[in-house]
C-alpha cells in the first residue's frame, strides 16, 4: 500500500496532489505499520479497539478526571467541614460535610464527622444519641479502620457517661493510630467512676 500511495509514484503517474492529500494518506499508512509491526505498539492499539476506540478511550479519560476533580473538591469540602467544627461553626460544618459526602459518598470518614458535627448541634443529646451511634457504626462497618469513627462513638459515650464504652473506642483508636494526641487526652481524663 505504501508502495502503491507513494507521493513519487502518483507523481510519476502524472496524478496532482495539490492538496498534498497522498503525502498525508501515506504518513497515516507509515504510522499504521509502524504500530502494527511492533508488539507493544500493537497491544496497546488492539486494547483501545477493544475498549471501543478512541472516543471510548477519551469518554473513560474524561470520566476518569471527572472522578478525580469530584474527589479534590470533596476533601476541600472535607477541610473546610473540619475547620468550622473545629471553630464550633455547626451548621457551616454540616453543610460542608454534606457536600463533601453528595460528591464521595464512599469515604467513611466523611459520614462519622458528618454524624459528629449533627451531634454537637443537637438540642437534645439524649434523643440524638442513638442516630449517631448507628451512623458512626455504619462508617465503622464500611472501614475497619475507622479512626475518625471510633475516635467520635468515644466522644459520644463519653458524653452520655457510658466510660467503659468510651475507653473502649478509645483504646480502639490508639491501637490502629498510637500517636493519635486526642484519644491519648481522652484516656488520660478521669471517667465519672474516678471523679465520684
């Protein structure tokens, strides 16, 4: 084929190519058997036709980088959750946490410091006390792990004054993260049973 598109050859021909179409036309002949002689080459074109061709290839780019900016946002929204629980600003926390789960519902510590923050701006702790634990459990559930989770369901008990469950978690948290200066702070506090 080459052979046969060669610019000389049309031109030996007397066939014109203005529009220098058959130049073009051979260097996509050029670059096919270049890919297609060489096996890497190959494999890596036979797995984009495979997948659907290029477009396919550029869907699953764009997919993926969508993914990537919906991930980057979610943490942003994350930090910035964290920094207004952490400046007592309950509902901005709220409303930042929830954004960070609407764009990574899968991050389990997204919904432990989502349950945490709803918990602190509950009226009534008592009556908030259950929701949280189920929540917290769940994220406890989705990751092992769970220091985030583990370290608020201690916060919670110890709270509710239930020490034994909240020295737990605690416990727990320093097990997985031995540096974790919170729930060293929280076990160093005496529980209600030592203060009395």
């Amino acid at each position: 084929l080459a052979r046969q598109l060669h610019p000389d050859r049309l031109s030996a021909l007397g066939i014109p190519d203005d529009a220098r179409d058959a130049q073009r036309l051979f260097a996509q002949v050029n670059t096919a058997f270049a890919i297609l002689s060489d096996k890497q080459r190959r494999s890596e074109y036979t797995s984009i036709l495979q997948r659907g061709g290029e477009a396919a290839v550029r869907a699953e780019q764009a997919k993926a980088e969508e993914i990537a900016m919906r991930i980057i946002e979610s943490e942003d929204a994350y930090s910035r959750g964290e920094a207004a629980l952490r400046r007592d600003q309950i509902p901005a926390a709220i409303a930042e946490l929830t954004r960070a789960i609407a764009l990574n519902p899968d991050e389990a510590d997204y919904h432990a410091t989502l349950a945490w923050a709803q918990f602190c701006g509950a009226q009534d702790k008592l009556v908030a006390a259950p929701q949280t634990r189920a929540a917290l459990e769940r994220a406890i559930a989705k990751s092992p792990r769970a220091i985030t989770a583990r370290f608020y369901l201690g916060r919670v008990e110890r709270m509710l004054g239930r020490d034994n469950d909240a020295l737990r978690q605690f416990k727990e948290v320093l097990r997985g993260m031995p540096n974790h200066a919170e729930a060293a702070a929280e076990l160093a506090e005496p529980h209600a049973s030592e203060r009395e």
